[in-house]
C-alpha cells in the first residue's frame, strides 16, 4: 500500500558526513533529520531508515511538504566544503541521495 502512496514523488535529498567525538554523523540538509553509528556506513543506513519512514508518513498523511526543514546553515558549509562519497541506494519515494564527507584537518 505504501508502495502506490510513493508514486509520482521522486526527492534528491543531499546528506553530509562527519564525526562527533566517537560517532559518525549522517545528516540530511532539507529535513534536518541525523543517523548515528559506530561506522560511517552505519549513520548512513540508519539515516536513510529514517528518512525513508519520514517521509512515507509525510505522504500517508498528505502533507509532504510539512517534512522539508533545512538543517542549520553551518552543516550546508560542511556539505560544501565535503568531499563527494559514494551514497546508498534508496527506496521510492527518495530517488538520489548525494553524501560528502566533511573531515576535520
């Protein structure tokens, strides 16, 4: 059921990653939403679980666009100061999810 909710949404969400003492830190730009983990690739999977469900309750609700919330404007300089990664395949609705890294010299 969810599946024919996500038809005809198609999102290009942007995430940075960093590291917080001994976390790394995946965070998503336009919903300010943040996964953790003891990996880069765990705060990834766990921010993507997120934004996933996020957003196929935005859509189950009807109100997608209640979701879109940037993150502070510090970790879009992050973003842009990071280095591109190789993201994660995404389920429907989210179509590209674009990760660079940010490492602290």
């Amino acid at each position: 059921m969810v599946k024919s909710l996500h038809q005809g949404v198609d999102l290009e969400l942007r995430s940075v990653l960093y590291r917080e003492g001994n976390f790394h830190l995946a965070h998503c730009l336009e919903l300010d939403l943040v996964g953790e983990g003891a990996t880069p690739r765990e705060a990834l999977d766990t921010l993507v679980e997120l934004v996933e469900c996020h957003v196929a309750t935005a859509i189950e609700d009807g109100d997608l666009a209640s979701i879109f919330r940037p993150a502070p404007a510090e970790l879009w300089r992050l973003y842009s100061l990071g280095q591109p990664r190789r993201g994660r395949k995404t389920k429907s609705p989210v179509t590209r999810f674009e990760l660079r890294e940010w490492v602290m010299n």
